[in-house]
C-alpha cells in the first residue's frame, strides 16, 4: 500500500515553545471529587461514604490521587498536538506522570505547558506516523508543584487508515453479547472487590515480595452512559469553568460565533473529537469500531487500583502507561497488577515498583503500565 506523507512544517515551530490554552477558574470542590469517584466507578468508601469514614475513625474523606487527571484540559494531552497536520487525525498514546502533592478541595490548579518533540515512525495501521510528546506541569494556588505529566499522542493522515478512514474495521461493529449467567458473574466479581475495600487489610512488609500480584479490578460493562459520565468529569468540560490565559497555542477548530451564543457548539463531546467517546460514527473516523472511552479514564484507573491497594499507607511517585487498545461500548475491564520490586527506605518506609494492564473480556490488552509507590513506616 502506497502511503500519503505526512506534512510537519507547522508542527515543526511549535517543538520546545510554551503552549497555552484555558485554565480552571473555579476551586476544586468536595463535590467535584465526589463527581470525579464516581465517574471513575471507584468503590472505595474512603472518597466519599462519610458513614463509613466516621465508623472507621479516619476523620475526613480521602481525596484519590487520580484527580490531578481532571484539573487541566483535554486531559493534558493538547502538549502533544500543536501543530496542523493537513488531513490529520489523532490520539492518545501514553502519558508519564511524577506526583509530588495530592490536590485537595480548595485548590486552585493551573497548568504551565509546553510542547517537547517528536518522532516520525512507520506504523502497521496507518503508515507514517508521529508520535508527538508535549508536557504540562500542574501547581496550586500557593505555587506548589503538585505533579507533571508527559503526554504522547500518535498522529496520523486519515487517507492513510486502513480501510480508509474507518480502520478497517466496520462502522458500529457489534458489541459482545453477554449471557445473564456471565452479567451475574462479573457482577459478583465487582462486589467482591468492592466488599475488599470495605474491610482494608493493611500491607504487611514482610509480604511485599517480587512476583506478589494484586487483587483484580473488574470495571464494567462499559456503556455510552458511563462513557458520558467519565468524559463531564473533567473539569474542563464544565461550561463556565475556563479562562484562556492568553497564551499562543494550535486553535480550537471550532465554531467560535455560534458558541459565543450556545456554548455546546464548543462542547467536544457534542462537536468535537470528545464525540468518539459517545457516537460510533464519530469513533470510526479514529478508526474505532464502536465508541470509546478516553485515554485518561484508563489511566486513572490505573491510579486508584493501586492507591486502593496502598490505602493510606502509600502514594504513586511515578507511572508510565500506553494506550495499546481502546476500551470499547460493551466491553468489561480487568484491572491487575503485580509487585516487581520492592526497595527499603533509610526513613524506615520502602519503594515498591509495580506492573499493571487492563485486558478485556476476551484477554485482549488494554493499558500497559508502570508505577512506583512509596509506602510510609
């Protein structure tokens, strides 16, 4: 198959520059949290079951170390776009993350970003491909450096998709069709992570071993309801919500004078590349046989089954994930990880290295990825 190429002179003057873009205006509230855990379709009554907060002495709510994930826009990754490519379609590859304080209500979050690089690849599913990384750096109102991420999305010419646009694969294809035995099932496997949760056992150090593997996570089925709850939990997709810091960046294409007057004809999810998440037709212009969830929900998840399984007693200083397979409409999730390495602290706590994946229900990967946690004494 001959390839179209790929055209990066706009790409080109944005590598290394500042990018801007808007910023959230309003604090992060309790409410907000509450929005992000249950979007995120996290059991842990530590977020936000005050009963079982105050039946187990722990004095307040616990705010999930994935939040950061909501408090920028369009997930962070539009680092990694700047720049027009003529014809060009995208999405995320991976995000790299160091954490450095927990947000927490009240905060106010602003990002500094700034585009890095590029790399110009042949891929099996589209040709010449670029793989484009971009950073944003998340403070607090009080300057604190709460967490920087690295961004890669993976752009590429639709005339270039196999199949022509729609990947190859069959616009809407069918989701899987479950069995009321396998529903009740999954069910039962959903409640008896949850139930985990709700009697924490805490770590042993002594069981901290090389080759320990973690509880499976089971999350789903994935619907256009829960795809839709996921995407309005990001703060930046609430209207009303940003101010442009007036900083250059790659425009929005988007019909400005119309959303002057009716801010939904700015709303990504309704006229956007958010619409993927929701409508199959819209996903099938990525490729995407139905629609699909977005990049950083998977990340997230990622973050919360392991801070899950660390309870108050640790925190992800670092992870690194890929995107390698979309997480479709109908689709269950499993969410399982296993403890690489374990290293002893001078303080008395330890460092614990982690692999983590998602595969679906067919085995399929999902999300691949890394993290390290430090675990206090």
């Amino acid at each position: 198959m001959s390839y179209e190429t790929i055209d990066t002179a706009d790409v080109d003057r944005w590598m290394g520059k500042e990018v801007g873009g808007e910023q959230l205006r309003e604090p992060v509230s309790r409410s907000d949290v509450f929005r992000w855990v249950q979007a995120m379709r996290n059991p842990n009554p530590a977020y936000f079951d005050r009963d079982w907060v105050d039946a187990n002495s722990l004095g307040a709510f616990r705010v999930p170390q994935s939040l950061i994930l909501a408090c920028t826009i369009r997930h962070g990754a539009h680092t990694s776009m700047q720049g027009e490519i003529p014809g060009g379609r995208q999405m995320n590859g991976g995000d790299e993350w160091w954490f450095d304080a927990p947000v927490q209500p009240g905060d106010v979050v602003t990002s500094q970003r700034r585009a890095l690089d590029y790399a110009l690849k042949e891929t099996a599913f589209a040709g010449p491909t670029l793989f484009q990384r971009g950073e944003t750096i998340y403070r607090n109102q009080h300057g604190t450096q709460l967490a920087r991420q690295v961004s890669t999305s993976i752009r590429f010419l639709a005339a270039n998709l196999k199949g022509g646009g729609g990947g190859g694969k069959k616009e809407g294809a069918d989701a899987p069709v479950f069995s009321g035995e396998q529903i009740a099932a999954f069910e039962q496997e959903r409640l008896d992570y949850a139930r985990s949760l709700h009697r924490p056992v805490p770590l042993a150090r002594s069981e901290l071993q090389p080759g320990l593997c973690l509880p499976v996570r089971p999350i789903g089925p994935h619907s256009v309801q829960s795809f839709t709850c996921e995407q309005r939990a990001f703060l930046y997709t609430i209207w009303g919500n940003l101010a442009d810091d007036g900083l250059p960046r790659t425009a929005r294409k988007i019909r400005a004078d119309a959303a002057a007057l009716d801010p939904e004809f700015a709303d990504g999810l309704f006229h956007g590349a958010s619409a993927g998440h929701t409508d199959s037709s819209a996903a099938a212009q990525r490729g995407m046989p139905r629609a699909y969830g977005a990049g950083a929900t998977a990340c997230a998840w990622l973050v919360d089954y392991v801070t899950n399984w660390t309870g108050a007693a640790g925190a992800i200083t670092h992870c690194k994930v890929q995107y390698r397979n979309p997480i479709l409409v109908g689709d269950v999730t499993y969410v399982s990880g296993e403890v690489t390495a374990v290293r002893d602290l001078a303080d008395g706590g330890c460092e614990v290295d982690l692999s983590l994946k998602t595969v679906n229900q067919d085995d399929r990967p999902g999300t691949t990825g890394t993290a390290t946690v430090r675990l206090h004494d």
